[in-house]
C-alpha cells in the first residue's frame, strides 16, 4: 500500500507541477473572456474606473487545476507535502525563466528570423522576444503571488478540515481556494504595476479578476469530488480514509 502512495503522489504532484509550469508560460498571452464566449466586451465601471472588462491572461485557463490538486493533495499528504511540491515548483519555474532569458539572448539563425515572413510574422526573433521576454516585476509578482497564495490556501483548508473533519470536502476545498485566490489576484498586480499604474486602478483590475476566479473556483468543485472518487477506487475507500485521517492527525 505504500508503494500505491508513493505512485498517487508522484502523479499527482506531477499534474499540480506540470499545469503550474504551463500556467506561468503560457500566461504571456491576454484573452477576452467575452468574446471567446461569444458577446462583445463588458464595459464596467468599478471603483470610479471605467472600461474594464473580462481581460485574462490564459493561464488562468490552467489555475484552477493547480488549486483542485493543491486541496487533493493537502487532504491526503497534509502541509508537507504540498508545501514540498510548491517550493519545488516555485524553483522549476524560476528555472524555466532562467532558460528563456538565455535563449532570448542567444543569436538566431538568419534564415530562421524570416522563415515566417509569408505568414505575416516579419522577424521571427523580435516575435519570440516580444511573447517571452516578460519584465522583471512580472516574474517576481507572479513566484511571489504563487507561493503567498498556494500557503494561505494551505492554512485555510487545514483550519477548515479541523472544524468540519472528513465531513464537507466542498467547503474546505472552494473556501481555501476562494480565500488564496483573492490574495493571488492582488499580490501579482501590485508588485508587477504599483507605481506604474494608479492604485485605484489595480483595485479595479483585481475586483474583476477575483469575480472571474471566484465563479471558476465554484464551478470547478465537483472536479474535487471526481478525483475523490478515483483516488478512493485506487487506494481503497478505507485506506484512503485512514491515510487522510493519519496525515492531518499528525499536524
């Protein structure tokens, strides 16, 4: 049976890293929330700021998965566990920043800056340094955001698990979410734009951006319950009880 613990937790933890890494990469990207469900762009005014719409960056397409095996993965291998997994991919993310700095800076190949050319894309080593090269602030914001949050998530459900017991997986799986998300939401935008954006503004920015992840984190709850369900049919119901019911005892 430790053998089966082992392998759920490499899976797992390799799943929680793997959409962790796409969601900062794939990040560089802006979408419109509205649009791609088909209606034009909401013009709210939030705080006295006018215009704001459904503006995302896509990795928040990939966060919530991250956030539903943050919860799994608390709820069978405690705060250790996770806290092992963000730390490691907290520093597989700094390293993956470090490879694309090098290889925005190394020199392209001639003929590869024009092969593009007849698909609209003039320089294809200014395009490839325009997506990847994000600033400084950017990248800490976003480590900085990840840490704080996936901490603060951890707290929160383990408080809420020691009021509820095994009893309730919804509400301490979406309530640390929730909660972690809404901090999320303004330590990145505060560290990557205080000082260069006006702070009513980044408030504004963040009410939208908590109002998109608060109904992604509800409708994502039953996600939680489903690999309940299969981790449950590959430990045994009662096996994954006890090892539940051991780890949080133990903390």
């Amino acid at each position: 049976m430790k053998n089966k613990q082992n392998i759920l937790f490499i899976v797992l933890g390799g799943f929680f890293i793997a959409n962790a890494l796409l969601a900062e990469f794939l990040g560089v990207k802006l979408f419109s929330v509205e649009r791609t469900l088909g209606f034009e762009p909401l013009n709210l005014k939030i705080l006295g700021q006018d215009g704001l719409g459904f503006t995302m960056t896509t990795g928040v397409l990939l966060w919530p998965v991250v956030f539903v095996f943050t919860d799994i993965l608390n709820e069978y291998y405690g705060q250790r566990g996770i806290r092992l997994l963000s730390f490691l991919t907290a520093g597989l993310i700094a390293y993956g920043f470090l490879m694309i700095y090098l290889a925005i800076n190394v020199e392209p190949a001639d003929f590869w800056v024009v092969m593009k050319q007849e698909q609209g894309v003039e320089d294809m080593s200014l395009a490839f340094n325009a997506v990847y090269g994000q600033g400084l602030r950017i990248i800490i914001g976003s480590l900085v955001a990840f840490l704080v949050s996936q901490f603060v998530d951890v707290y929160v459900f383990t408080k809420i698990r020691s009021i509820t017991g095994e009893k309730r997986i919804w509400l301490r799986a979406t309530g640390s979410t929730l909660v972690s998300q809404l901090i999320d939401s303004y330590v990145v935008l505060f560290i990557a734009f205080a000082g260069q954006l006006p702070t009513i503004y980044i408030l504004a920015i963040g009410v939208v951006n908590y109002v998109y992840k608060f109904v992604v984190a509800i409708i994502s709850t039953p996600a939680i319950y489903v690999v309940h369900y299969f981790i449950e049919r590959y430990l045994g119901k009662e096996e994954a009880e006890k090892m539940a019911a051991s780890v949080h005892r133990s903390e």
